[in-house]
C-alpha cells in the first residue's frame, strides 16, 4: 500500500506508533494536529506545511518512546518532502509516485519496502483539485520509483 504525501510529511511505521502510543490509534488521532492524516495497513502518514511545525510534533513522538533518528538514519518515522523525498537514509521506506486517474496525474507517495499491496491512501476528505499535489505537482522528469501505485 502507499499513502499520500504533500507538504513536508512524517511517515511513521504503523507497528511500533501502535504499540507505543498512550491508549493506541484513537489517541493517537486526538493527539495529531492536523487532520491531514491517513494510515493504510504499515504506514501512518501526517502532513504539514511547514518544517517548523514538523520539529515538535517529532518531539512530542519521541517522547513515547518512537525513534526518530539513529546515526543519521530513520528508525520509526521518516520526514518526507513532496518534490524532494525522503530527508535521510531510511531502509524501510520507499518514495515514488503513484497514477491517480487514466490523463496520468500523479502524485506524491510513500509505501513500506517490499509492500504487495495496491492501493494509495489519503486523507478521507482529500481530492486531487486544489490540493497541493494539484499546485506544487510531483517532478515530471523524475521516473516512477518501483513503489509507484495506480488507482
């Protein structure tokens, strides 16, 4: 599976947030600052516009236990640029681009390395017009990564 990523996101490994999070996924969705949050089965992906609101809420994640970093390498959770990708090395995710109609639009995705599952993940209110993956686009010259997904 994938999940949708625009702005700056933190992708966040569903197994260890769910079992170290205080009171689980419900507390979880309470605990996050923005409802621009969708998870499929591995993957739990929160997005921001800005870096300066990305530093706490990373913070705040990691004091339950999540690790963000180790030598410079993404353990729990990855922070993730729309045009860029992932900020660090991380050997536990992939970032491509998926098809979201038959015209080729495409956007922005995360996915667990190795995952076999189809499918893209967005916000339950999410739609392609007037978002930022409809502003900001992903870079067309850039092909397709092995994780791209087709809806």
């Amino acid at each position: 599976m994938a999940v949708l990523i625009e702005g700056i996101s933190v992708v966040i490994r569903a197994e260890p947030l769910l079992r170290l999070f205080p009171g689980g996924w419900d507390a979880f969705q309470a605990f996050v600052p923005t409802l621009n949050l969708c998870a499929d089965n591995e993957l739990i992906r929160v997005g921001f516009r800005s870096n300066k609101d990305v530093v706490p809420f990373v913070a705040q994640l990691q004091t339950v236990g999540l690790q963000h970093l180790r030598d410079g390498v993404a353990i729990d959770m990855a922070v993730v640029d729309q045009t860029r990708g992932i900020s660090v090395p991380c050997n536990w995710l992939e970032y491509g681009h998926a098809e979201i109609d038959d015209k080729g639009t495409r956007i922005a995705v995360c996915s667990l390395v190795g995952s076999k599952v189809e499918g893209v993940f967005t916000p339950p209110d999410w739609k392609f017009k007037g978002s930022l993956s409809a502003m900001f686009g992903v870079d067309p010259k850039q092909p397709a990564s092995k994780n791209s997904r087709s809806n």
